[in-house]
C-alpha cells in the first residue's frame, strides 16, 4: 500500500503538464481538502476500468485527468481493473488497457490491482453488513426486483424476504458462497429505504450468484460483488483520496457513501464530471463491441474506431490526445465535442514533428521530351521548413514522371492554376514544365499520358527572366518511386449525434458508407520504402500518413492517413458540386 509519497514523479508521465492548465472545480475541491487537512496533504487517485473491451478517446479523458492530478499535487495514481463481471472479461482487454495507458505516457509503476484481489475482503464486509442487520439475502428474480424497485414518481415495495433473521441471512449467503445455488437464484441486497427519491438506494443488489470462471481467480468464486458495492470498498482499501468518475455515477455517490459509513472504514470522496462525447463517433464500449462483432470494422484496432488501439494504428500522436484532453477540460455538464477539435490537435502536433515527402495517390504519367532518356538528377528537399534542424533529402528526378491526375485539367475551369495544354508549372524542388500534349486511350477518352517540355534553367525554382507561374505540382520519378496502398479515412458515422437515434432506427444505421477509401497502384518516393510503424509523413498537399501496422508488408506497404490536409481548390470543387 503507498506511504502517500511519490518515489519517482512519474505517475503522470509526460501528462502532468498537460492536466495543469486550469484551476477546475475538481482541483478546487482538492484544494480544499488539503487547506482543510482532511487527507493530511496526501492526493491519491486510480483509474478504474472494467476489462470488458478496448479503451476509448473517452477513457483517455480519464487516464489524463486522475494521472495528472496525481503528478500535479505530488500524489499516486493507481491502475485498477474492476474485474467483478467474470462473463464479459478477458485477458485480452487488461492486456490492451495497460498497453494503452503506457503508449499515453503514464506509469503505475508497482501499483496495478484488481478489484478481484479484494473478493475475500468484500465478503467479509458484505457479511459485517449482514450482521448489522444492513443486508439480507433476497429469492427475487432480476425481473422481479426491477418490478418492485418502483419509478421516479413512484416508491418501491419491499422484498418479501427483506425481513429474514440475521442468522437466516448468514446461512443462505454462506451457502450462496459454497456454490448451493444456481446462477442468479438469489441476490445479497443492502437494507437502505424502499421509498427512497433516489432509486439506487432502494435495497440495492450488492453481491450476486453467477456460476462463470474467472479471468484470474478461476472457479475460486461463484458470488460476485456488484459495482457500487466493489468500487468504493476497493477505493477505500487502497486508501484513494479522490475518487473521480464520469456525470452518470452522481446518483450513485450517496450509494458509494452509504458502504463507507455503514462499514465504518476509510471513507474517499468521489467527485463527479462530464464524460467525453464526441462528434462523429459513438463511445459506448456496449456499441462498440457491436460494431467488432457485427464486422462492421475490422477489429478493436480498426483506425475507424475512436479506441486508443485504433487511433495508434490510425497514427495518432499520444501528445495530441494528451493536448486533445487538456484543452477540452473538465466540467459538470454533458456537452459534445468537435472532432475537429481532436484533428486540430493533432495536426498542430504533426506539423512540428512529421517530415514532408511526396506521394502521388492517383497518378498520371508525364514524360518529359526534351529531358535526356538516360538523365537521373538529384534534387535536394527541405524535410520539414518548421523544423530546418531535420535537414534536408535528396530527390531522384528523370525524364518519366507521376503527378497527380487531379493536378490536370484538359479544360481548366477559373481560379484553377495547375497543369493544363499550354500552361507552364512549377515542380516542388525541380523544374517547369509545360504540357505540350495530351494521349488519350482511344477507346475510352480518358487521359493517359501527358507529353511536357522542361525549361532546364529553372532548376533553382526561378526563371531567369523573372516570369512566374501560379502553380507548383508534386510529383515523383516514374522509374525511382515505390508503389503502395493507400487507406483515406473520414468519420467513422454520418450523423454528427449518431447516438441520437428515432423510433425504429439504429446507431448502425448511421455508419458513413465513405468512411474509407482504399488507393491502390498509389506512387510515393523511394526513402518511404524504409518507413517504420511509429514514423508519420505529411504527404504533400494530402495530409499526414503512417505505415499501418497490422497490413502493411515488405515490398507492399500500407499507408494510412491520419488526417487530412484543408486543401483549397477541393474546397471550390466540392462547392461547386454542390
């Protein structure tokens, strides 16, 4: 158990700096606390999740929030998983929370637990409370207690078995323990107030019987305490000062106190506020597990999916996400957030750190006539202008060229300053060009082939006679440049609120049929054939790019965007589509 004392600063990681910011209604409660004494100083916080699925952006507002607190005010922050439903737990999802946590820049160090580690313990208060006449076991069927627990308007009826003898209770929860009863046949209730305006103090279920082998204990237990029940004791038994959850557990706090007091053992505070929602996206780990086992993705890690695992492979950047949480705060009130806050976030991360290359996704070829056949010339390129300490790269260029085939315009419409018949051009890095003629395919009509000429003293970007040109192409040598697949991302639903669903309609029905455009035969410069899974790209003029790290083979790489770039002329397009 900690002394209190934070050995070695790293319980935020590089977040500590991130949950600064503001002097929110959570840390004015803990300051309080500490002018007060009432924790002696001490600021111990955990974060609690249930390994039932992957986390999410939503989850990440938390690991950021009881991590940086705790890195703030000098404190612990514990990693404990609430592993109290053996049937919808795997060691697969504890495996990917911690994984997640870490990639976020957080250490528990020594202080992993589980709530599971404290069932001997939670039985004991579980029968304390029998003994004090505070609990008793009940015959009702889950139904029937739903039935009885009453409405917001209406009070509750009392259990027909509320009134058993302390010592009948003890035998039947004993029993209830050695495995006498079959799965759901009887609950341990807490004795509280049946007309209570707040429901969750109507006799709640506090442990319940379910014959499931679980992920550590094995078949150890068939009774399993429920969450109010498991959460404030485990709060309580490693000492937690502040306890923070998400809005929808305010309702639950004269619950989790009630345990506290009832018990008469150390008593955390829990302290309430607003879950992240997020535009775009669903971030209920109940839907998403729908989407996984539905095929509507291709797994927990899909770079659709909001979870940390997919924005990872998606190549989302951990100092985004942390700049993400930080500056969207923490407040008492739901509200929804802009994705385009997220991608805002991330793109101002990216820009300082993420090397410029070239890649053309939709090519189209362009020889250059008057540029020797045999030629290859080295252009030099800056590899990030944010950052002239990242260097520079060299180039190959020859006579055969990509450029992208939206680049050209047979029949330029205004305001368009790219490549058309007769228009000269800039290449980034290299010459100008002017395209002199067009090849077609002869029964199609569409463009294949582009012939231009080279103006060989422009090389250093300008014309002698001091002429300019309004547009600058990337491009890539047809002969040097490596061929890829290219993934293009946008958001994973429709419908800003896709959670806001009428009758008869679904979430699911939402899902955005354009939520991923798949390139292939896409061209990109030859240094990105050693690209790595952790590297990120910004492709010019496209966006920001990473290897995907599941598809992606040698010889054959996967690129993913990460997030789009705002590209003007797209813009005028798709106005004037619409």
């Amino acid at each position: 158990m900690s002394n209190g004392k934070n050995s070695s600063g790293k319980a935020g990681g590089g977040a500590g700096k991130a949950a600064s910011a503001g002097r929110d209604f959570i840390r004015a409660i803990i300051d309080e606390h500490n002018r007060t004494g009432r924790y002696d100083g001490r600021v111990h916080t955990r974060f609690p999740p249930e390994p039932n699925g992957y986390l999410h952006i939503g989850h990440a507002k938390s690991i950021c929030l009881n991590f940086g607190i705790a890195a703030e005010y000098g404190g612990l922050c514990n990693l404990r998983f609430d592993d109290t439903n053996p049937s919808k737990e795997e060691v697969e999802y504890v495996e990917s929370i911690k994984e997640d946590v870490r990639w976020l820049g957080f250490d528990w160090e020594d202080r992993e637990y589980y709530a599971s580690d404290y069932f001997e313990q939670l039985y004991g208060y579980a029968v304390e409370l029998v003994k004090m006449g505070k609990a008793y076991v009940c015959d009702l069927s889950s139904d029937e207690v739903r039935e009885q627990r009453g409405t917001l308007t209406e009070p509750g009826r009392e259990s027909p078995y509320r009134n058993r003898s302390i010592e009948e209770n003890l035998d039947l929860f004993e029993r209830m323990r050695a495995g006498e009863f079959r799965t759901g046949a009887r609950t341990l209730r807490a004795k509280i107030d049946m007309t209570s305006p707040n429901i969750n103090m109507r006799d709640p279920v506090t442990c319940r019987i379910m014959h499931s082998s679980h992920h550590r204990t094995g078949d150890q237990w068939c009774i399993y305490p429920m969450y109010d029940f498991a959460h404030c004791c485990s709060d309580s038994i490693e000492r937690i000062t502040h306890s923070i959850c998400t809005l929808e557990f305010e309702d639950h706090r004269p619950l989790y106190d009630w345990y506290l007091e009832e018990l008469g053992i150390f008593h955390s505070q829990q302290i309430e506020f607003a879950r992240l929602n997020l535009t775009y996206t669903v971030l209920s780990k109940r839907k998403l597990l729908l989407l996984v086992e539905g095929g509507y993705v291709s797994g927990w890690d899909d770079p659709l999916m909001p979870t940390i695992s997919g924005l990872r492979r998606r190549g989302y950047t951990p100092e985004s996400i942390r700049d993400f949480c930080n500056r969207i705060g923490v407040a008492k009130n739901d509200t929804r957030v802009s994705i385009d806050l997220l991608a805002h976030c991330l793109r101002e991360d990216l820009n300082k750190q993420a090397p410029r290359v070239m890649a053309v996704l939709r090519p189209l070829k362009v020889v250059i006539d008057n540029y020797p056949d045999d030629a290859i010339e080295d252009m030099e390129a800056v590899n990030n202008p944010e950052d002239p300490s990242m260097g520079t790269r060299m180039l190959p260029f020859s006579r055969e060229i990509y450029i992208e085939r939206d680049d050209f315009r047979e029949d330029p419409p205004k305001k368009f300053f790219r490549l058309a018949p007769g228009r000269e051009v800039r290449l980034k890095h290299a010459y100008f060009i002017t395209c002199i003629d067009v090849v077609k395919d002869t029964k199609t009509g569409e463009v294949t082939e582009l012939r231009c000429t080279y103006d060989h003293e422009t090389r250093s970007g300008d014309a002698p006679d001091g002429r300019k040109v309004k547009g600058t192409l990337h491009w890539v040598s047809a002969k040097h440049s490596i061929t890829a697949t290219v993934r293009l991302y946008d958001h994973l639903f429709a419908k800003e609120n896709p959670d806001d669903v009428g009758k008869g309609e679904d979430f699911k029905d939402f899902l955005n049929p354009n939520a991923l455009e798949e390139l292939k035969g896409c061209r990109l410069e030859p240094g990105l054939a050693r690209a790595g899974s952790v590297d990120r790209f910004q492709f010019l003029r496209h966006g920001y790019f990473c290897v995907d790290s599941r598809d992606s083979t040698e010889g054959a790489p996967v690129f993913n965007r990460i997030v789009p770039l705002r590209d003007s002329w797209a813009k005028i397009e798709k106005k004037q589509r619409s």
